[in-house]
C-alpha cells in the first residue's frame, strides 16, 4: 500500500477516538451547531460535489477506495449535485434542514461557511487535526466562524487578468497594473488589431458581485466593514461601480459582457475578440489546450487585475470541506479530509484540475511552476483578495448586490442611486438574518 495513498485504518480509529472525547464538551471546544457523532463515527460515507467536479474528484477517491479494499466499512461514493452553484445550494439545503443523513463530507464554496455553521449544518473541528500552519492564510479565514474552524480549506481562487501577450508585444505595451493603463491599452491596441478591449462576467448573477467587489476594493472601498457594518454607499465604493459604467458607456468594455459568464467570456477570448479578460485560475488550464478554436494558444500572458493607482483587488474564492452535523460517520469523514488535503494530494489536485492548492509550498515548486506559469501570480492575488462578505443569507446578498448594479451597468440608475439603495437592502437583510 503507497503511502502516498493510504491513511490507515489505525488513523481513523485515532480520529474517531478524539471526536468521542470531545463529544458532549462545553461550548469551548464545541460552539453552536453540529452533534458528536454516533458509536466510534467509521463507516462507509458519501462525499457531495458538485457535477461540474466529478471527473477529477472520481480520479482523487480512487486510490482512497484501492487503499481501504480491505475495509469495505469505510469506502467513499461520490454523490454528484447540480452543476450551478445555486443548484447546489439549494439541494444541500434542504436536505440539511431536514436533518438527512445522506451527506458525509460536503465541498462547499468557501461563501457558504457562516450559513452551514450558523444553522448547525456541520460540526466544528479541531484545529491540531489538519496542517493550517502550512497553508494560504487568507484560505483558512474562510474556513472561521465566530472564532472556530468550520471546514478545511481544499483549494483557493482569486480572480487574474488575462491578455493576448504577443498582441501588447507588438504594441510595445505590458500589462497594464494601473485603471488608466487598462482603458487606455484597451482604447488603442485593441481596435488595431480587430479585437475588443477588456470585459469580466457583467451578467446578472454571482459573477457580476464577484466582479463589482474587485472593482470596489481595487477602489479602496468595501461592502462591509470588519464589525460587520454596510459600508458599500461609499466614494470609493462609487468610483469602482463608475470604472465598469464608464467602461460600457465609452465601448472599451463590449455591452456583450453584460451577457457574459465564467466560459462565454472565456470563449470570445479564446476566440480572439478580447485583449484583456477578468476571470479565475482554472481557465489557464483551457487556454493550455490546443485546438482550431483556441487563438490564444501559447499567447496567454497572466497578471494581477489592476487597480485605481496600482495592482487591484481581487474576491476570494475557492473550496472548503466539511463535515454534515447528520453524518453517522464522521471520523472516517475526517480522516477523508485529511487525507484529501494532504500535501500529495493537494498536489494531484492541481494537476488534475488546475484550481490553485492551498498548501504555500506548491506555489513555489519548480516542477508545479513549470507546468502552470501563472502560480507566482496567482498566490500573490489570493494573498491580496479579500473575503466576500460572511453573511448569514449571502445568497439573498449576492443577488441584492448583482440586481442593484446591473441596474447601474445597464444605466437605469446612476452608480450613487444604486449604491444608496443597496446599502439599504443589505442593512435589511443583516437585520433580518
């Protein structure tokens, strides 16, 4: 048995040895939400993804499942979920609400902490468990929850600027790192060259409150402050929301953004009507593939997004796992995390999928550099990202955020009216979660 592969029946009999004396402990050591688990917590569980995932997630539990052959008790079964983000949401929901016992581990968008831990959705865990020491700090904050550690990181996400390089070569232009730069690169070289200029995922849903919190901090502003106060009718909240309207009311951003998601803005690059695009990591990795479609093969240059008087800001995304408070075996879920987030597999992660690993090592090994040019970047955007907002009901957030700007995009309000009345919706829903 590799043991690179293998975490031993011993090691979840040690886990589930912890979680029984921890069960029933005061409220230091296990705050609000979640159950100790029933009998020593090993058994077969179920590991909840979403659809879009399955392919690489299937290839990583293999080697669990080849491992543990001997000990069928504790065999791991994909169960795939929607593929959009509110599909999931939804099912996962309900299903919790009702207290099912159908999900053991959950891959949950790193937005999702403070709602599952507030409902009492998934259990604490203890820190000691997993190595949080050696992975991306900003990635372990979003696993918190009033103090607690809520789920393990699995991997992190910060939205970078892609560019035609072999375009601004010709120009005799670099990435621009300043607003300015952007608009006036986007303004000049890209009309020479038949392409338009810079566009992000302007459509009505998460994308567009991804993309309207980078332009906010990269403004200097932010949608609530840390004691958690709305903040976003603010100038520097303004000035952001004006970079995106002026953008689309001058032409250097294409109206077509206002349609665009992750893979349609992705595709027109990748098509060559873009210069510059705003989106994640995981794209580098369909930009790597040849084919008759792909223009951009081999000219994709990455940089951090730009910013009002220099690098921007950009959300933080990304993965946590978790524990399901109704899971019946959660000491061989736990060991599965640790298992899944281990530094070997972390590494196998990248590779297979191209998400950016939580483990800070990998972003400096030579051999993960070689096969992914953009990690230096991409570490340094997720070390500068900040955390979306940790609302209870983010879900009712995100589309109070993307409703009230695309009003603004679309100018059917001003960038002020629309901040002015977003601000209000969201001290509403605060106050009402």
């Amino acid at each position: 048995m590799s043991m690179r592969r293998a975490i031993t029946v011993a090691a979840t009999a040690a886990i589930a040895a912890a979680l029984l004396l921890t069960a029933g402990c005061g409220p230091d050591s296990s705050p609000s939400g979640g159950t100790a688990p029933p009998a020593d917590g090993i058994g077969p569980i179920t590991f909840a993804v979403g659809s879009d995932d399955a392919g690489f997630f299937t290839t990583l539990i293999k080697p669990w499942n080849k491992a543990h052959k001997a000990h069928p008790d504790q065999q791991v079964n994909l169960v795939l979920l929607p593929e959009a983000e509110n599909g999931q949401l939804a099912q996962l929901t309900a299903n919790l609400q009702a207290g099912s016992p159908t999900y053991d581990v959950i891959a949950m968008d790193v937005i999702w902490t403070a709602e599952f831990a507030s409902a009492g959705w998934i259990i604490p865990l203890e820190s000691g468990m997993f190595p949080l020491g050696d992975f991306l700090r900003p990635a372990v904050d979003t696993a918190m929850y009033n103090g607690h550690l809520w789920a393990v990181p699995y991997y992190s996400n910060a939205e970078v600027l892609y560019y035609r390089k072999d375009i601004l070569a010709k120009a005799g232009k670099l990435p621009p790192k300043t607003w300015a730069q952007l608009e006036e690169e986007a303004k000049t070289v890209a009309p020479r060259y038949g392409m338009q200029g810079y566009a992000g995922q302007l459509a009505p849903y998460e994308g567009l409150t991804v993309n309207f919190a980078d332009a906010l901090q990269s403004a200097g502003g932010s949608i609530l402050s840390p004691a958690g106060t709305v903040t976003v009718d603010s100038p520097q909240a303004t000035r952001g929301l004006d970079f995106l309207v002026d953008g689309l009311r001058q032409g250097w951003i294409p109206k077509s953004s206002l349609n665009y998601e992750e893979e349609s803005s992705w595709g027109d690059f990748e098509s060559g009507k873009l210069l510059f695009l705003n989106n994640w990591p995981f794209i580098y990795s369909q930009a790597s593939q040849p084919g008759p479609g792909n223009k951009a093969y081999g000219k994709v240059g990455v940089a951090p997004l730009p910013g009002l008087d220099g690098p921007g800001s950009s959300s933080l995304g990304g993965a946590n796992l978790a524990v399901s408070a109704f899971s019946r075996h959660q000491a061989t879920a736990i060991a599965f995390i640790r298992y899944l987030t281990s530094l070997p597999e972390e590494r196998q992660l990248l590779v297979d999928s191209g998400f950016p690993p939580v483990w800070t090592s990998l972003y400096s090994d030579p051999a993960m550099v070689k096969l992914f040019p953009y990690l230096p970047v991409v570490k340094q955007a997720i070390l500068t990202a900040q955390p979306r907002p940790s609302i209870i009901d983010y879900d009712q957030a995100s589309l109070a955020i993307s409703s009230a700007v695309y009003q603004a995009l679309t100018f059917r309000k001003s960038p002020r009216e629309a901040l002015s009345e977003l601000s209000q919706q969201l001290t509403q829903i605060i106050r009402d979660g």
